[in-house]
C-alpha cells in the first residue's frame, strides 16, 4: 500500500480553509442577530444587520448541504 502524501495534504489544506470559512460566515450571522439586540435595546431597527444575518445562515446551511450532497453521490 502507497499513500499519497501530496493528495493527503491537498484534502486536508482544503478541509481547514473551508471549515475556518464555514466558522467565520456563522460568526457574521451571529454579530448580525446581536447588532439586532443591541438596536433593539436602543429603540432602533437593523433590518440590513439581520438580512445579512439570515444570508450568512443560509450559506452555511447551503455549504452543509451541499457537502451532504457530496457525501451521498460519492458513496
């Protein structure tokens, strides 16, 4: 048996920078639903904050799926 060392490593640097990606989109979600708050606290609205709230949660059910998607096909 010969293991592929560079395709190992491939997988892997993709791997990390798409679930650093996958962590920093819901981040933004989640500030957006907090700049919510905090607007609500002052008696504002920040209907932009949580659109873009509810887009960054979209993508990452989006990307969740679609590695699902992935999973299934090539099983």
């Amino acid at each position: 048996m010969k293991i592929d060392w560079a395709a190992l490593g491939s997988v892997f640097g993709v791997s990390l920078v798409f679930a650093v990606g996958l962590v920093a989109l819901f981040t933004l979600g989640v500030n957006g639903l907090s700049r919510r708050e905090k607007a609500a606290a002052q008696g504002g609205s920040a209907a932009l904050a949580v659109t873009g709230a509810y887009v960054c949660f979209a993508a990452c059910a989006a990307a969740v799926a679609y590695g699902f998607y992935l999973i299934v096909v090539k099983a």
